[in-house]
C-alpha cells in the first residue's frame, strides 16, 4: 500500500513537473510533423533537365478561367514547357482590398480556388490534362501572411502578429522596422506551434487531396529558416516535390528544403548591364540613353560582363547544393519595374539566351513568347493579345536544347560553366559546359556595339552545330570573330 502510495505521488509531481514546464517553455519550432528518412531535396527526377513557365490567369485568356486554360496546353507543351507555375489560385480577400480585384497574394481561405477561376473539380480536372499532356504543376504559395477576411483571422488571432495593443498588423520590413505597405494583407506570427502546424496542414492538402507537384514559396525569405526545414521534412514523406522559393537565401536551400531558389542578384545585373550600355529603353513614359533620362545626366550604373562572374563566384561559395531560376521577367518584373523590352531594350533576346543556359532553369512569364511588351495591371483585370507568337520558336529551339544536351542540365545534372577568353572578357561572355560528352558553347555581345575579339584557350576547341541556323561551326584556339552588337552565337557538339 504504501508503495502504492508513493508511486502516485511520484506520477503526479512528475505530471506537475511537466505541466509547469510547458507553461513556462518559450515559444520554439515544434518538432518535424515525420521524421525525415530520406535525404532532402527529395525531389522528381523529371526536374533535373526541365523549364518553367508563371502562368498569370487572370489575365490568360477572356475568359481567365481554369477550364479556358487549358486549350493552351497542347501550344505550351509543343514550346517545350516542363513546369506550369500558376500565380495563386486561392479566394481573394475583399477586406481591405486593394483595387478591383485585389492582389492575388491576399488569401482568403487556403484550402480553396478563386471563383473567377473556377470551382475546386475544374482544378482538378486542369490538372489532370496537365498531367496527361506529360507536364507538371506547381501553385504558388503564400506563408508570410493572409487576406484580412481568411477565417484564421477570426478562429486563431494569436496566429497572427499583434502590436502592443493586441492589435493584428500588416508585414514589417525586417530592414528598416517599418510596414512593407502591404495593407491588404495580415502578417502571420511564426512563434506560434500551432501556426505552423496549421500552415503544413494547408500544404498537404494540396499534395494529397488536390495531387500537385509542388509549390513556389511567395516571400519565402520572410519565414524562418527552422521553419522550411521542419516543413519540408512533412512534406516529402508524402512524395518527391519540386520546391521553388521566392528568394536568395543560401540556408533554406543548402538545408534541403527546396531545390530551387531566384537569381535575382543576375537578372539585377542584367538589367544593369543593359542601362550601362543604354539600349534606347523606356522607364514608364521616359526614354534612356546611355546615363541620359529625357537628356538629362543621371548617376552612372557601370556593369559589364564581368559582373556576371563575379556574380557566379559569390553564388558557387555561398551554396552548397541546389540551382537558380533564371529569368529575364517574371509578374512583379513587369507589372512594377517594366517589361523585359523595356528593362533590357535590344539586347533582350542576348540575355534571353544567357538565362537559358546558365547553371539553372529557365523561366517564362505569360506574354513573353509573343512579345508582349506592356505591362500588366497588378489588381485588375488585363486580358492579354496574344498575336503571332513571334518568340515561341525561339524558346522552343532553346528549351529542346535543355532537353537533349546533358550539358545544360539544371544542378547537379550538368555541366560545370568554364569561362573562353576573348580578350574582351568586359563585353562578351563566352563559355563552355561540358557533361557526358555533351557540350554547349555560348558567346554573347553583352554591349549595344559590334565587337571583334579572338577566342583563346584550352578545351572548347572542335566541331559544332548552331543551334539555331543548324549550319556547321567549327572553334579553333585563336579563332578570330566578330558579332554585332547584342549578337550570340550558341552552339552545341560532342567531345
């Protein structure tokens, strides 16, 4: 009895323990949902040698519906897209809307479809014809806040961030402490267990029941690192995903949580290569020449191709796995700092080609393979003209070519970018990528004036096939060449 006795008063201080334990532990990450029994990434093998296209559907087509969409699907595929990245697909917040539609990244209820586009069956039945035409679809994500109607609002207050009057607030730039302005929307507080969890939950939902392949991450550079990581191990025990993060943050791509993140430091290059060299481009209703905005002198941008490998050297020592999304637009590229003739000028289809070929996979925004050059309201309704599809073939020859050629697989998959000297190293990249016996050779006038240079070296030597005129072109150390300006030749062959 007294044995009996002492056992219960050991059970209940221990209970005791525990319970003011748990009261008084801070406000830390739970533990993953699984345990992680596979290495992270764990992603498709279809990634490995794929291309990507944003699909903007509310402003696609007339209509801007799912099932509307997908007569687009047979013209994408033929054009060699792999991934179809739709922009939020969830309900809109009206509260504190901005605009007549409001922004697609103020959600109101993430475990549903937008009426405008469709009920949840009209998805699915999208997803399946994505699906059975041999390609893939992500949807975009957004964790760093919700619309100011979701239900969590109402249901889970201290899910979200708060002032010192308890008040819920919109998201706070973590680089000056002041609001982003992004008043449409309420921040979401990441030292709640209970959010986070709920977060996960919201994702699966969209893995199991909906059945999509993965999921680029909106701001994904505003959540925590921990959390991607306790996330990720959740999702991949469900299956193999492709995770895209809207970012540049070495940590949550070196950890496994996602496989691909945004080469914004290059495409920022780009463009400042291009108003360097003054390509006659346009900002809003001003026109630029070299260092003149409407004639006037402005502050000097001086970027040159050299830029670009300094660029690669600080991604190479910063990452340790993983690959870029390389991209000359993308939904906030155009709507907010112009399209890509307007940023890049005559020298778009140059960078065009870099992006296609880097180390990383290229992206297509809605438009460009018609050479849409306007750009598209953010929070209304825009509805494009399509045209001729003036660039479709030209994406289509350099996405065929990211299909066959082993050398210019993303990642890991392919081949080292080993620089040829020209000589002129400031105004012509010039590269080869060698994997499996595959090899690519790109030269690019990254200058609005033709240039003559000698290409030099050891390695790139041989015979070659342009890819694009189909026409035989043999390289030989001390070869002389000439491009006009914004000229590129891209080659392939076999070593």
């Amino acid at each position: 009895m007294k044995s009996l006795f002492l056992l219960l008063c050991l059970i209940a201080l221990g209970i005791g323990f525990l319970f003011v334990r748990c009261q008084n532990a801070p406000k830390q990450a739970p533990a993953a949902v699984e345990t992680a029994s596979f290495e992270k990434p764990r992603v498709p093998d279809w990634h490995k040698n794929a291309t990507i296209y944003e699909v903007n559907l509310r402003h696609y087509t007339p209509e801007g519906t799912f099932q509307s969409f997908e007569a687009e699907l047979p013209r994408l595929k033929d054009m060699g897209v792999d991934i179809l990245w739709f922009m939020p697909i969830n309900p809109v917040s009206v509260k504190n809307r901005k605009g007549e539609l409001g922004s697609p990244y103020a959600v109101a209820d993430y475990k549903a479809t937008n009426p405008d586009y469709g009920s949840m069956d009209d998805f699915k039945h999208l997803l399946r014809a994505i699906h059975a035409a041999g390609m893939y679809c992500i949807i975009d994500w957004v964790p760093n806040h919700t619309g100011w109607d979701n239900p969590w609002i109402t249901e889970h207050p201290d899910w979200y961030t708060q002032d010192s009057l308890g008040n819920i607030i919109d998201p706070i730039d973590y680089n000056t402490g002041k609001s982003w302005g992004w008043t449409d929307v309420a921040d979401l507080n990441y030292d709640n267990a209970a959010m986070r969890l709920g977060m996960i939950d919201a994702m699966k939902f969209w893995i199991t029941d909906v059945g999509i392949d993965g999921f680029r991450v909106d701001v994904a550079h505003g959540v925590p690192v921990d959390f991607w990581a306790q996330c990720s191990d959740s999702l991949y025990a469900v299956k193999p995903l492709f995770m895209l993060a809207e970012a540049e943050v070495p940590a949550i791509v070196n950890n496994g949580a996602f496989v691909m993140d945004y080469a914004w430091s290059m495409h920022h290059i780009f463009n400042e290569i291009a108003e360097t060299q003054g390509a006659n481009r346009k900002k809003g209703d001003k026109l630029v020449q070299g260092n003149k905005v409407d004639g006037k002198e402005a502050a000097p941008i001086k970027k040159t191709a050299l830029d670009i490998d300094a660029q690669l050297a600080k991604t190479k020592s910063e990452y340790t796995r993983g690959y870029k999304m390389q991209f000359t637009s993308n939904h906030d590229e155009n709507s907010w700092a112009g399209t890509e003739f307007q940023r890049l000028g005559a020298g778009y289809p140059a960078f065009a080609v870099l992006a296609a070929t880097f180390d990383g996979m290229p992206l297509l925004y809605t438009g460009m393979e018609s050479g849409l050059d306007k750009q598209l309201e953010f929070f209304k309704r825009d509805v494009i003209t399509w045209g001729d599809y003036q660039y479709a073939g030209f994406y289509k020859t350099l996405f065929e070519l990211k299909h066959r050629n082993k050398a210019i697989w993303n990642g890991e998959f392919g081949g080292p970018l080993v620089k040829i000297s020209t000589g002129n190293d400031e105004n012509i990249f010039a590269f080869i990528r060698e994997k499996d016996g595959d090899r690519v050779v790109g030269i690019i006038n990254l200058s609005a004036r033709p240039q003559q240079f000698t290409l030099s070296g050891n390695g790139f030597a041989g015979d070659y096939t342009d890819v694009f005129s189909k026409e035989d072109k043999p390289l030989a150390d001390g070869m002389k060449m000439d491009l006009k300006a914004w000229g590129y030749v891209l080659l392939e062959g076999k070593k």
